[in-house]
C-alpha cells in the first residue's frame, strides 16, 4: 500500500510539463530532447521500482533519483533553478527510499518556483560517526509559522502538506524521529532529518 501510495505522487503537472518540454525541444535541440527523455525514463522506472519500500537502499540510488528529477526540472526552468550539493563521503549510508526526492519536489515547487525570479536549492548530506544529517534548504518563499504548524499538526490537505507528512511518517518508524523544518516569510525554507547508523558489535 506504501508503495503505491509514493508511486502515486508523482504529480499529473510533472509528467504533462516534462512532456511538453520534450516536444518543444525535438523542433529546436534533438539531442537535449534525447538525453531528456532517457533521463526522464530513468526517472520513472526507479519510481516504479518493485521493491520492499521498508528495506533501506544506498543512499547513492536516491541521490540517483534526485539527480534526475533535477536534470527535468533544470530543462524546463533554466537560469530559474540553481543546485548546489554538499555532499560527504557517504557510500556506506543507507536509508528509505523516496525520502529526499520528495523534500526536493516540495522546495522546488512550493519554494523557488514561487518566486518569479526562481533561487537556489542546496542539497547537503553531514557525516558523523554515528548518525548523518541530510538537509534541503532553499531561498524561496518561505512559510509562515501558521501554515507550518498546519503542516506539522496533520491539517494541511495539499500537496505540500501530504508529501511532507508521509514522508515524516516513514522516517520516525524508522528512526523514531522525523522532520525538522524550519521557514521564514521571504527567507526560505529547510528540511532534515538524521539517518542512525547501526552500531557493530
């Protein structure tokens, strides 16, 4: 049921918007309307990927996911979408699947593109002995401290609301702790949550 539940969230107005930047690009660049549309399969068989969605992944097969729903979205929004990653050496981190992509989506969608001149997205995974902390910041519009309490109490009912809670549902049964968010009007927005990592011995 989860995993249809996640597969579910791709959104109508991604596919149809990534569509049609296809077909604009094959009257004007061939090739980048080829590379877009391997990496937008991409995309899409790891979304449909059949699989445990309680089993942990490489955290590299989601950074994989967000890499390509990235190159998507930097094809329709251009200069509009900045990336930045930091990210530490973490090959040996593993984590639920689906739980970065959707923070990504979220700032992209209801943070930058609100703004008509667009902004910045920063990606960051911290290393540390025994935990890493996995972040989203953006500069986009921010929240007010009712909406996100909205969010927080489980009574928001749009899209924003539902990806981030599902997403905070996930990670504490896994982890007994979920998200940490925090925005400002005008300033932007961040998201984390910390990954523990399985002591030997």
């Amino acid at each position: 049921m989860e995993a249809a539940w996640l597969q579910a969230q791709i959104q109508p107005h991604f596919l149809f918007n990534t569509l049609t930047a296809v077909s604009a690009l094959s009257e004007i660049d061939p090739d980048r309307m080829r590379n877009l549309l391997g990496v937008f399969s991409d995309f899409l068989r790891d979304r449909y990927r059949l699989q445990n969605m309680d089993e942990l992944a490489p955290v590299e097969d989601e950074l994989s996911i967000v890499r390509s729903y990235l190159f998507i979205e930097k094809e329709r929004f251009a200069e509009r979408l900045q990336v930045v990653w930091e990210i530490d050496d973490c090959q040996e981190l593993r984590i639920p699947l689906f739980t970065i992509q959707p923070l990504v989506e979220n700032s992209v969608r209801h943070g930058i593109m609100k703004r008509s001149r667009g902004g910045t997205i920063v990606i960051r995974i911290v290393n540390h002995e025994t935990y890493a902390e996995i972040s989203v910041e953006d500069d986009g519009v921010g929240m007010e401290e009712s909406v996100l309490q909205q969010i927080l109490d489980k009574r928001m009912d749009d899209e924003s609301g539902v990806g981030l809670l599902n997403t905070d549902l996930r990670l504490k049964r896994h982890y007994r702790e979920g998200l940490r968010i925090k925005s400002q009007p005008g300033v932007g927005t961040s998201v984390s949550f910390v990954v523990r990592k399985h002591q030997k011995g």
